[in-house]
C-alpha cells in the first residue's frame, strides 16, 4: 500500500512538490514523520500540522490509509 | 433602499436580511491585500457600521493587491486613506478610522464595540491576539491568510466552535514563516480570499447555516482547488487562554489607548482634504502659524474642548516640534476622536512650509 501525501505552502517548496506517493507504508504518523525528516531534513525547523482524510491528527494517530496532508500555517495577509 | 434591491429581491435576505446588515458591526484588522476587497464588499453590502484598524501607509508595492488604493493615496494611513474611498461608495454608513496599532493594551477596547472581526492581518503576533481577545470577549473571528498562491480561510469563536488555537497552538518560531513583502504574492489572491472572508461575515449576519466554522478552507490559485480540513475544538487550549485572561488585562491599561500615534509630514499634512489644524501650543508661543484651516486648543485644555473638534476631518495637531502633539492624538483616540496625527517637525517645520507657499 502506498501513501499518499499532500504538501501546503512553504513545505511544498522544501518537498519540490505538492503531491507525492510514498513507496513504504508507515503505521503511525510518527513514523510518517520520521520518514519524511529524514527525506527531507528541512521540513524539521517548519511548524506544520497533519490531516489524514481532511481530520486533524497528532502523532500516535495509526495510519490505515486515506490522503495524508501537511499543513503550515499562513500569516500573510 | 434601491441601493441594496439587488440583496433585498433575494429571498435569503429580503428586508429583514438587510435590516440586519445595517444593524450590524464589523472591525476589519488590516487594511491590505485582504482587507481591501473584504472592505469593499462589507460596506457595498450596507453592514452598519464598519471599523477599520492599520497604523500602516500606503507604499507602491501595496497598489498591485490593495486595492482601495490609488497613486495619490502613497505615503497616507491605510485606515484613513480607505475610509475615504469606502465613504463614497456608502455613504449611508458610519466607517471608523483607526490609524493605529492592534495592541494587547488597547484591543479588547477597540474590539469590544463590534459584533464580528475579520482578521486581515499581515503577522502572526497580532493574528493570536485578535484570537485570544476574540475569546475573552466572545465574538467571532473570520480568518484569511495568505502565501504565495495559496490562501486558508475559517470563521472562528463561532457559537462554541474550535478557535484559532485549536488549529495552531501557538505562533510558529520567528523563522518559520515568512511574510508577503519577502516572498512575493499573487495580487489577486488576496482578493479572492478576502471576498471570501466578507462572504462569511455577510452569512453570519444574515443567520445563515453552513458558516465556515470548524473546518479550514485552503485554496490554491494555481489549480483553482480547495480543501477542507475540520478542526474540532481543543477544549485544554481555549482553557488556557482564559487561564492567562489576567496577563492579558495586565497588558490592557484601563480605558487607554497606549499606542503610537501616527505622525504625518508638513508636506502630506499640507496636501490633505478635509483637514482640520489644531495648535495644541499655550497662547503667545513662537513660530506663529496662520492658517486657514486651525483652530488653537492648548494641550491642557484639549480634553474639556472636544466637543469643538469637527471629528469628520482629518485632525493634524501641532506643537513647537512635535512631541506634545504626539499626547494630543493619543488623548483624542481616547475621546474616539481616531482620525489625528500628529505633525512632524511641528510649527518650526510648518512655517517655512506655509512661507514658500505663500511666495
């Protein structure tokens, strides 16, 4: 089963892409997380927060599928 | 009224819809790249009152995205600058001019006199403090921010909903995030996320469901898509914000506005429409200013005059060199008099000024 995950402002830059599937399939967030620092070391000094099918979810939250979004906040105005 | 037989033919709004937006009240915090089209919206609408809070002025990389401003606004207050172009459009409603700072001391004053805030804002800083005064007062917010191409929109405090907070705990680390005059932004981005901002504010007067609480939009120009994430509310959050209600007040000096007051040139004074001098020096000091447009009221007097004070014009006070007027306007904010500045340079700046005039 592969990941699917979504990248929200900046940490689409730090990603170099909006959207992307990973090949592996983490069981927790945390371990999603860990994943992506070590893919993408940067995304660690960013604030973020993550949604799996448009649900707010901390980082013990098990991942059974469904579309994983990072969310940055925005202050632009 | 012809001028909202548009909204009134609607069967969602009919008169009783338009009553209620006439009745209604709305502080916009930020005049910029959101606050600009939310303004124009909100008072094209016909919402009652309407208050508008920015210390800053209008600079040439504003015009691309802000669009209540002209070339002839530059170098003027925001708040100001707007509350004329929005008078012409509306007339028939009242627009509040703050040229100031959004500050924990004078916020919940400013705050406490309206229904709704839209936060328009521009950093994060002042962002956590509409939220948490929000909460203390009980009101909601309509939140629009904004990166590059794409924008997030919520309404929050809204009847028990999820806060700010309860979205992002707390301000991310100074590095983090950085703002539009570094990075760049699509002028009309703002324009459609602050629509959609006034589009939540004209719902939540007309008592209509489906008010974006709980969930945050986030919209990306670029492919024209949206996304809805749900915040559920976070209960320890929202607890400690009134937890530390007490170091907020602290921060909140009585009835005071302790905020800087704006300053305002000899060169932009002397250009301004609708201006109205006042000489806050004691009777006989030097340079003598004659002007056509000035009244005299010495500072020590100025609070028992204010009634004299035509508060529809743009006050600029004036004193020796400019540091006793800087009082001046912070007392007349006080009096809710918030269209002031205070004169730099004062008369000593003035009167060459007026000399090369005359010549």
């Amino acid at each position: 089963m592969s990941t699917n995950i979504k990248y929200f402002g900046l940490l689409a830059e730090i990603t170099s892409c909006r959207e992307e599937s990973l090949g592996n399939s983490p069981s927790t967030v945390n371990e999603l997380l860990e994943l992506l620092f070590e893919k993408y070391p940067d995304l660690k000094e960013k604030d973020f927060r993550v949604a799996i099918d448009q649900q707010l979810v901390t980082e013990d939250t098990q991942i059974t599928g469904g579309e994983i979004a990072l969310l940055p906040p925005f202050s632009g105005g | 009224m012809n001028r909202y037989s548009r909204h009134i033919v609607l069967s969602e709004i009919g008169p009783e819809g338009q009553k209620k937006l006439s009745t209604a009240s709305v502080m916009v915090v930020g005049a910029g790249g959101l606050g600009c089209p939310a303004l124009q919206y909100l008072v094209a609408a016909g919402v009652g009152t309407i208050g508008i809070i920015d210390h800053d002025l209008v600079e040439e990389s504003n015009l691309q995205r802000q669009i209540l401003f002209g070339t002839s606004s530059l170098g003027t207050n925001k708040a100001m600058s707007a509350k004329k172009r929005l008078a012409d459009l509306n007339p028939t409603i009242t627009i509040n001019a703050y040229p100031i700072q959004l500050q924990a001391q004078n916020a919940l004053d400013i705050l406490s006199g309206y229904d709704i805030i839209l936060d328009g804002t521009d950093n994060f800083e002042t962002r956590y403090l509409i939220n948490d005064a929000a909460l203390l007062l009980d009101k909601p917010v309509v939140f629009g921010a904004i990166y590059k191409f794409e924008g997030q929109v919520s309404v929050f405090n809204y009847k028990g909903g999820p806060s700010y907070r309860c979205l992002f705990a707390t301000p991310p680390a100074g590095s983090s995030v950085a703002n539009c005059s570094e990075v760049g932004v699509l002028g009309v981005l703002p324009g459609i996320i602050g629509c959609m901002q006034a589009n939540e504010v004209i719902k939540m007067i007309l008592g209509m469901a489906d008010v974006l609480s709980g969930k945050l939009l986030c919209y990306d120009a670029r492919s024209a898509s949206t996304n809805f994430i749900s915040i559920a509310r976070n209960e320890d959050r929202i607890k400690q914000v009134f937890d530390e209600r007490d170091i907020f007040l602290q921060n909140h000096s009585g009835s005071n506005y302790s905020c800087e007051p704006v300053e305002i040139s000899v060169e932009d004074a002397l250009k301004m429409e609708d201006v109205q001098f006042i000489d806050i020096r004691e009777p006989g000091e030097l340079p003598f200013i004659q002007l056509p447009e000035c009244i005299q009221i010495p500072l020590g007097s100025l609070e028992q005059s204010i009634s004299e004070i035509n508060s529809e014009k743009n006050i600029v006070t004036f004193c020796r060199s400019g540091i006793r007027s800087k009082k001046a306007v912070s007392l007349l904010i006080e009096n809710n008099i918030t269209n002031c500045y205070s004169l730099k340079g004062g008369a000593l700046a003035l009167e060459p000024a007026i000399k090369s005039l005359i010549k």
